[in-house]
C-alpha cells in the first residue's frame, strides 16, 4: 500500500510541475523589476552624495593620504 501512495504522490507532483510550466513557469524567478528599482535609486543616492560632497570626501582622503608614513 505503501508504494501506491508513493507512486500516487509522485504522480501528483509530476502533475504540478508540468501544470506551472505551462501556465506561467516556476514562481521562484526572483523580481527583476524590483532589484532594478533598488539599482538605481542606489546609483542616483551616489551620484547625490558625491555631487554634494565630493571636495570634502577629496580633501578628507587626500589628508588622510598625506599623513601615512613609510618606512
């Protein structure tokens, strides 16, 4: 009985996955558009950020340059 049950339920699950291939393939493709969205916004925060403070950043790295010291 217990390997009808198995077949039965492998049967079902072969069922469910060529049913979601054909009606719109698998759910787990992640959110293109979403993970675009986030890209920009993220592009355009840097380029805010770099265009307000881009000399103090520049000094700030040029000083901390500066102040290393060889050996």
């Amino acid at each position: 009985m217990n390997r009808i049950i198995t077949v039965e339920t492998r049967a079902r699950a072969a069922l469910a996955d060529a049913v979601a291939r054909h009606i719109g393939g698998p759910r787990d493709r992640g959110d293109v558009p979403g993970w675009v969205l986030i890209t920009i916004m993220t592009a355009g925060l840097v380029t805010a950020l770099w265009a307000l403070a881009g000399p103090q950043l520049g000094q700030l790295f040029s000083d901390a340059i500066s102040d290393v010291k060889g050996p």
